[in-house]
C-alpha cells in the first residue's frame, strides 16, 4: 500500500523560510518524477516545483530562485526549501509522485504566510 506523507507545514511570517517533506511508503513502479503542487482557497492546484528521475528540477516561475527542492531516492524522500515566503503564498502544499500510470498524492499540508 503506497502512502505519501507530508510535513513541515505552518504559520510563517512574511519573508520566513518552511522545509517540507514528504515520505514515500510502499513500492512504487513506473515512478517519472516527485514533487509539490499547492492549492489556494478557490483556486485550482497549481505545480510548485517537480524533480524528474535525472534530477533535473521544475520549478513555478513565480518561485524561482525563492524554493529548491531535492529528492533522496535512497530514503524516498523529497522536500521542499521555501525561502522568501510571501502572503499570497498561503496554500495547502500537496507531495505527489508522478508515474506511468495514476499518480499518487499526499493529503496535504497547510502553508500559512501572515503576519
């Protein structure tokens, strides 16, 4: 049974940092790349950033330079380093990993940037 749990989340100031991170559980096969999406009230998911199996990083252009993310395949992990974090960046922040086939998801953890 594959089960994709996120951490980290939290309430952060304007211009704070949060790492996420998201463990894998279960064997996956066909695995094409990991990665984050996040979800705003009323509004639809939207790719953060992804790593594919090279190692070759995605990322949103609205956070360049701003959040990195890494992938351990040794630990099925990936995180994600959000640094510069901004109001309307509060969201919930979903791991997902992406296959030949369905993709898996996490359930989700919440980002909240206010002061």
């Amino acid at each position: 049974q594959v089960q994709l749990v996120e951490s980290g989340g939290g309430l952060v100031q304007p211009g704070g940092s949060l790492r996420l991170s998201c463990t894998v559980s279960g064997r996956i096969v066909g695995i094409v790349s990991m990665g984050w999406y996040r979800q705003a009230p009323g509004e639809q998911r939207a790719l953060v950033a992804r790593i594919m199996n090279s190692g070759n990083a995605i990322y949103a252009d609205s956070v360049k330079g701003r959040f990195t993310i890494s992938r351990d395949n040794a630990r099925n992990t990936v995180d994600l380093q959000m640094n510069s974090l901004k109001p309307e960046e509060t969201a919930v922040y979903y791991c997902y990993v992406g296959r030949v086939g369905p993709d898996y998801w996490g359930q989700g953890t919440q980002v909240s940037v206010s002061l």
